[in-house]
C-alpha cells in the first residue's frame, strides 16, 4: 500500500523560520526613541482633542517600539564600568 506524501504542518514551517538579522545601532535605538517621544506627544494631543480611538493606535505603537527596546537592552551584555583609578595619597604619614 503506498502512502502518500503529507504537507508540512504550520508548526513544522514556523519552528523552520528564523527572524531576519537587523545590525542594531545607535541610529536604530535613536530613531526608535525619536519616534517614542513623536507617539507620546500625538497621544496627549489626541486625549485633549478626544480621539480617543487615534490615541489607542498609538498607544500601540508606542507599546510595541518599547517592548522591542527592551528586548535590545535585554539581549545587550552589560558593560562593566571601567576600574576607579586608586586614591592618590597626599602628603606623608609621620
């Protein structure tokens, strides 16, 4: 008896994907800030105004530009601080 050939299933094609590799930069991280405070400046002019249905839009978008800062810096090594130099001494004991 000859079996036929099944279709990958959406879960077998999902788990094969891998997200495309973005180079985060500071360019990235500024526009992404740059484009946070434009959101938040919209979402106080929309509150004021009374549409409320534009300021749940970006509000959503300001949401989701603050997760994906936050998986950057969750994802980035913290850097230790560079060492404190010695305290110099001054004068003599005596």
């Amino acid at each position: 008896m000859a079996t036929t050939p099944q279709a990958p299933t959406l879960a077998g094609a999902v788990a094969t994907l891998k997200p495309p590799v973005i180079t985060v930069t500071t360019e990235l991280i500024q526009k992404y800030l740059d484009e946070n405070q434009n959101l938040i400046t919209a979402i106080l002019e929309s509150q004021n105004v009374g549409k409320l249905q534009d300021c749940m839009q970006y509000q959503a978008k300001l949401q989701h530009n603050l997760m994906y800062l936050a998986a950057i810096a969750d994802a980035t090594p913290v850097q230790a601080p560079p060492p404190a130099a010695p305290p110099q001494l001054q004068g003599t004991l005596g």
